[in-house]
C-alpha cells in the first residue's frame, strides 16, 4: 500500500493483534471518546470498530488501517468503500494520536484517501455535533453540512451534523 504521509512511517492494517498498540491513538483523545460515547475508550471497543459495519455490508469493503512511526501508532483510518451508495465512500473513524496534533496528519490521510478513490464522486462522514474541532478540521477539508440526525452508540444518544464533500475527484 503507497504510503500516504512520507516514507518515515508505515500503513499496515488494524488487527486484533495490535488493538492494545491502537489504544494509545484512542486514549490519548479521552475527550473525544467521552463526547462520542460518554465514557472512555476500552480495548474491547477498540476491538469492536475494526468488525463494525452496517447489516448486510460486504466485508471486503469495509477498512481499518493504522499509521506507524517505528512501533507506535499514530492515527486510525477506519472506512467503507461504497456506502451508503455505490459512488460513496463513508468515514466512520479518522482519528490521530494526541501528540501528532496539528502537524497536518489527518488532512494527508484525507487527500491520500482521495487519489485512492477517485473513481467515487461522494466523501460521508458523520460528526457528533459537540465535536467542535472534528467538525472544523472537516470543514477545512472541504466538506458541507447535509443535514442533522441522532445516533445511538451503545447507551448514549448524541445529536450528529451529516457532512459531504464531493468531487470527481481528478
């Protein structure tokens, strides 16, 4: 897989096998899983976003990457290519390690994410509305709000703002 920040670091899929080296992107952003889900992360969620998809979606388009500096990581990449609709591709995680904030990392895996899947016309991602810095860095890239929804995530209902960003992507 071509890599998509600089060849200092590696892009190797998510497994079981390396949830608890993934948990450090997840715990060194507390607030984002306290506004997400109401409590922090655990290595069983963790586990459970990598088989996570919507009923009746094709595995094989469902996928969970890591980025690596040496043998730490530093941002998650979870997506789903062809949903909601064929021409989609729906981010349901894009998450970087608390002390690679800022550097730009999740705007490179964002463009990366683009030339991979230029044939698709349409980018979805869904924020919790109190993530106010994930709806600004999604604003940044270019996206738009499309509507409003509520979502579940086990006992917590939050309120979502629905985001699009389209291109041909050429």
């Amino acid at each position: 897989m071509k890599n998509f920040v600089s060849d200092d670091f590696d892009i190797r899929p998510v497994t079981i096998a390396t949830c608890e080296q993934v948990m450090g992107v997840y715990d060194s952003n507390h607030d984002f899983f306290m506004l997400t889900e109401g409590k922090p992360a655990t290595l069983p969620s963790c586990k459970a976003n990598i088989t996570a998809m919507p009923p009746g979606f094709d595995p094989k388009n469902k996928f969970c990457l890591g980025l690596w500096k040496d043998e730490k990581c530093i941002a998650v990449l979870d997506y789903l290519v062809g949903y909601p609709s064929p021409d989609c591709l729906y981010i349901g995680l894009l998450l970087v390690h608390g002390e690679w904030h800022g550097l730009g990392i999740g705007h490179k895996i964002f463009i990366w994410l683009l030339k991979e899947y230029k044939h698709l016309k349409i980018v979805k991602v869904a924020v919790c509305a109190a993530n106010l810095k994930g709806v600004q860095f999604w604003h940044k890239c270019g996206f738009f709000e499309v509507g409003k929804a509520t979502a579940r995530v086990g006992e917590q209902v939050m309120d979502v703002i629905m985001m699009e960003y389209h291109s041909n992507f050429s």
